[in-house]
C-alpha cells in the first residue's frame, strides 16, 4: 500500500511553521517514492541554506543497524568523560543475554556483515578497533560488545538528549526471542537526522570526539545507497542498516566547496535489497543536484 501520510515541510530562513506548497525538491523526491509501492521516509537537514525537509519523518521503523550511531555517540561521550579509553580492550566472547528472559544467545558469522570478529573470541580488542568494525564494517559482534559495556538504558538516554527523542534502543542486535516479543530498536528518519547532525556541527560529543566518530562514519564500506548517488569522490559520512526488506542508510554529505548536509532516507517493503539501494541513490541525486544550486542565505 503505497505510503499516504501527509509531509511535515520546514523551507525556512527562521525556523519557523511548515510551508503551504510543496518545494520543488519535495515534489521531486515525492514522484521518485510514487514509482514505488515500499514505505519510503526522507529527512534532509541543510545548516548551509538554512532548507529542512521531512517526507514521512516522523514514521517509526525498525532501526536495524543504524542504531549503531547512538551507540557510537555513547562510546565517545564515555571517552570524553575518562571512563573509557579508545585504547583500552574489551574481551570478545559471543555470548548474550536476550532481553525478554535473559537467556543466553550467540551470534552466527554466517549472518554478520563481518566475520574477522569472530576468530579472536577468547581475545581481547581495543575499543577503537570494535567502533571502527561496527560502524565501517556493521559488526554485529562489536556491537553487542559495546552496547553491553555501555548499557542500552545510557544509550536511549544519550540520543533523546541531543534531541533524537522518539529514538528507542533497547538491545544489541539478534536477540531473537526479543524480535519474537516486539521488543525492538527503532527510529524515525527526523531522529537519525539529530543525531548526524549533532556530530557534524561538533555537538554530540567533545568536538575532538566528534571528528574520531566523523572518522568511523566516513570508513563506510557499504557504498551503494546515498553515495551511489552522488558525483565521484564526494565525501560521505554515513550508517546504513538492514534486515529483511528493510534498508536504510543515514548520511553526513560533504559537497565540495561548502558545509555538509545531512540526508536519511528509510525504506520497509523492498524485498530486493538493489531496488531499496536504486531508491536511495535516486534521492540521494535529487537532493544533491538541489543543495549545490541553492544560494547560501547568509552571502
């Protein structure tokens, strides 16, 4: 069923109430979503030209593996405090507690985006190696790793203070009998844009921790949504997620010769995950062809 909620759009010098007619940039992102019969969410947040759009913003998805950028944003906000250290190492082991009856699961190579984790169970891993791996290479292990260190409760707690408050993190990830129960992270696209937000301007954590996770996100291995749709060479800063006709990606873009801007786009439906990546890398082209024409309000 094709997706009919109405937009929330913010085209404002000031900040103010939602425009009465659609931009140019939303009516052409919306017949791009039309082509389609998936459930499609858009954030694009633009510090430059001052532009805020939101398509379907507020509708909540299963965060699959974009919730690793709260969890990221934890980790630097615990080393910004001294209470932990990028160089210091955490055990790997692959044994979990689920929430739903705290019985123990493990993880499955087979199902992770990374393997090389996994052969050094009974090892220990500097903290920095496992955020670049969760991030860069979408660990699973690294992950539940970290979100077991941290604590999901302080995770939630850290993305709602920097604005992402309708975010939920519950758990790490492959918790089946929590999946069974519902019991799952989600989010909104307008959430993961506070967050990359609160990165790129310095704001998530100490600017100096902010650059080491600009890093990890800037490592991104998978390549195949928002900066597919962009020219050669464009930087991209980015977290994508994915499980079962779910595909997101959550991006920082950097075009040269002017500050980021930051562009999540959600999808649920597409049972091919390539017709979810075309998507993403058509909207990704949009909304860029859109920001680099616009005129910087503040010249």
């Amino acid at each position: 069923m094709r997706n009919s909620c109405l937009p929330l759009l913010l085209l404002t010098a000031l900040g103010s109430a939602a425009a009465a007619q659609q931009s140019p940039l939303e009516q052409s992102l919306r017949a791009r979503i039309a082509l389609d019969t998936a459930q499609v969410a858009v954030a694009y947040y633009d510090p430059v030209t001052r532009d805020t759009l939101l398509i379907d913003g507020l509708r909540r998805f299963h965060a699959a593996s974009t919730m690793k950028v709260p969890v990221l944003i934890e980790l630097a906000r615990r080393v910004d405090r001294g209470a932990l250290r990028w160089e210091q190492t955490l055990p790997v082991v692959n044994e979990f507690r689920s929430i739903a009856d705290s019985s123990p699961y493990r993880l499955d190579p087979a199902d992770d985006s990374d393997s090389s984790l996994y052969a050094l169970e009974g090892q220990s891993v500097r903290i920095d190696s496992l955020a670049r791996l969760m991030i860069a290479r979408s660990s699973n292990l690294a992950t539940n790793l970290l979100i077991t260190r941290l604590d999901p409760v302080r995770v939630n707690l850290a993305a709602h203070q920097l604005g992402a408050d309708s975010i939920v993190v519950l758990r790490g990830v492959e918790d089946g009998k929590a999946y069974e129960r519902g019991l799952n992270n989600t989010t909104t696209a307008r959430d993961l844009a506070r967050l990359l937000d609160a990165i790129a301007r310095g704001r998530a954590a100490s600017p100096a921790q902010c650059r080491r996770m600009l890093d990890f996100l800037l490592g991104q291995e998978f390549n195949d949504g928002i900066p597919a749709g962009l020219p050669p060479g464009a930087r991209v800063a980015h977290k994508t997620g994915e499980i079962t006709a779910i595909s997101h990606d959550a991006a920082i873009v950097y075009p040269a010769g002017r500050g980021p801007y930051v562009l999540v786009i959600l999808t649920k439906g597409y049972p091919d995950r390539g017709d979810a990546a075309r998507l993403m890398a058509d909207l990704s082209r949009l909304v860029y062809r859109w920001a680099v024409r616009r005129p910087d309000p503040r010249e």
